[in-house]
C-alpha cells in the first residue's frame, strides 16, 4: 500500500526522508519527539532503518536484525544518513547507515535484510506470555509534564507493574500501539514500538531518574507487513543486569499467540 500524505501517522512524518544522491538522505527531525533533551532511541533507529530499507530497494528482503548506537542527542532539526552495502548475497544484504547533526556523527547501525528461507526446519511451540484482555487494561496517560513528549504518540495499557512503585520485580508489562495506527505496519515502526515503553528501572524505583538508550539491538521474526496495523501489541521486558550505572533489558513484542519482534536494550542512567 502507497503512503499519501492522507495515510501517513506521526512516527512516518517525523521519519520521512528525501534522498540527496544515492546513499545519502536528509530527514527533519520534528519538534515533539524527545527524551529528555533528544529524540527517543525508537525515532533514531526508524529514520537509520528507513534510509537502509529505501536504500536496499528489493521489496523481498526484508529487514531481519538491526544493532545500532546511539552517541549524542539527536536534536530536533535536519539530519543527514548515509546508507552503504557492505555485501550483497543472492538472498541478503548486509548494510551500514550513519546519522550525523551539524556535522557530528551521533548514531550508526548495521542491518540485516533477506528474502525469506525455504528450509524444512521442525514447528518452534513457544507458550504465549498470559495476559488479560485488552480491553481489561486501563489507557495510561503519558505525556508532559510528567512524561517525555514522543510518548503522546502512542497508547499505553498496562498490565503491571506501573512504573515508580517501588517494586521487587524489575519487569513491566502492557498493550501498546499507535494512537494513530498506520495503514500497513512496517520495520520502522515495529522499531519504534520496541523502544517506547518506560524502562524496567522504574518499576523498582520510587524516583523518576533521565535514562537513555545507548545500544540497541533489535530482530523481526516476522514480516511486520503480514501483521493487522489497528491490532494493538502485547508488550513484556525484564532487567537482565544493573550496575555501574548502566542497565540491560530484554523486550519482546507479541500480536496474538505469535511473538514478532524481540530485543536487547542498553541504558544509561544519567542521574
């Protein structure tokens, strides 16, 4: 389905690109998407993500993996990415896209896009996380002043634990979806969704402390073309480590029974 100007959500304005020459891109970040004095990790990766998808050009390969890096804040105005192969298989390409500001490179990331692979493997049977029914979940409002800007963009449902309450469990759990859902669903947004919910450190901490994301690894099992845009994701992550000041999350986006986009997250605590 072709974007239009009718069709397009906020996350696909504010990660829209023009291409300078080939490999190179300009995009215009919005006001309205921070994290604290930057754009949140979700928005970086989609724009990276977007510039290598447009850059690959083959429909048939799919973006399967994306490790990135976040090194500044991404502020809002124009950027510049560029987008290179470094291998092109009969069945997948492996590229590397760089964001720079104002002259300074603030974030990179390698991607992985291939056809899909025909090999007769046995079923994975993986049980399906229990949860309520969506519906059965209350809309968390989140947003200025008490939360960060981009958040306005999406739907909160949470299923627990909320965040600030001193818990013993560092893990969180909940429905999350665009306010405006998008007409098709697309590896950027799936990106995007990864990144937006609050981190686990707050479930377990009484006192709102400024994270950032500063490493990112995320991987698509699934076509996100194949998935109902309006349908709204389960979402579930668990702290894996805490130290130094620095945390590791493990995320997971669920629609139905099927598990369709996984990741690893590192966080700086900056205060």
């Amino acid at each position: 389905m072709a974007l239009t100007p009718e069709t397009l959500t906020p996350f696909d304005r504010a990660t829209v690109l023009g291409a300078l020459s080939p490999g190179l891109f300009r995009g215009e970040v919005p006001d309205g998407w921070q994290q604290g004095r930057g754009a949140f990790g979700g928005l970086v990766f989609g724009l990276l993500a977007r510039a290598m998808e447009i850059h690959v050009t083959d429909p048939a390969r799919i973006l399967r993996a994306l490790s990135g890096d976040i090194a500044g804040p991404v502020l809002p105005g124009p950027v510049r990415i560029e987008a290179e192969t470094f291998r092109r298989g009969n069945n997948q390409s492996n590229v590397l896209a760089r964001l720079s500001q104002g002259g300074e490179l603030l974030a990179t990331a390698t991607a992985v896009f291939s056809t899909a692979r025909r090999a007769s493997v046995p079923a994975l049977r993986r049980r399906s996380p229990e949860r309520p029914a969506w519906e059965q979940a209350e809309v968390v409002p989140i947003g200025p002043p008490f939360g960060p800007d981009f958040a306005r963009a999406y739907e909160y449902r949470s299923t627990g634990p909320m965040p600030f309450s001193s818990g013993k469990v560092a893990e969180t759990a909940g429905y999350i979806r665009e306010r405006v859902p998008p007409p098709r669903r697309d590896a950027p947004s799936v990106i995007g969704l990864l990144d937006a919910w609050w981190p686990t450190l707050f479930s377990i901490d009484e006192t709102f402390r400024a994270v950032a994301t500063i490493s990112f690894t995320g991987e698509l099992v699934v076509d996100p073309g194949t998935l109902d845009p309006t349908e709204r994701l389960f979402y579930r992550a668990k702290m894996a480590s805490l130290a130094d000041g620095f945390f590791v999350e493990l995320r997971e986006l669920w629609q139905g029974d099927a598990i369709v986009a996984m990741n690893q997250q590192t966080f700086a605590v900056l205060k």
